[in-house]
C-alpha cells in the first residue's frame, strides 16, 4: 500500500511538471505570435503613412508648379 501511494505521488508530480511545460511553451507560442502581430500591424501603419506622405508632397509640388506656370499666384496690379 505504501509503495503505490509513493508511485501515484511521483506520478503527479511527474505529470504537474508535465502539464507546467506544456502550458509554458504555449504561452511562449501564444506571445511570440502576438507580438508578430503587433509589428506586422505597425509596420503596415507606418508604409501607409509614409505613403500618404509621399502622395500629399507630390500633390503639393505639382500644385505649386502649376500656379508657378499659369501666373494663378500672383498678384494682379490695379490698373
């Protein structure tokens, strides 16, 4: 009776450390894909941005060469 009490504690103790690890490499898992995640989605932010930027400073500069071709910018003398 003794020595099967001493089996079903080592055993226990035997599939807790079992258990802990498992759960540890899936939190591990678990992590690492969130923080994927994360960086995909702020590297996607950060090329919108980026692009956005690009698109408005073009749109800008070819607006400023137009009016700088047309004369729309400057100022008309009264007479």
């Amino acid at each position: 009776m003794v020595a099967r009490g001493a089996h079903h504690g080592t055993m226990r103790f035997i599939l807790t450390v079992a258990g802990l690890v498992v759960a540890g490499v899936l939190a591990i898992w678990l992590i690492k894909a969130v923080i994927g995640v994360v960086i995909g989605l702020l590297s996607l932010i950060f090329w919108v941005a980026l692009a956005v930027l690009v698109v408005g400073g073009a749109i800008y500069l070819v607006s400023r060469a137009r009016n700088a071709v047309t004369g729309q910018s400057r100022r008309r003398l009264p007479y």
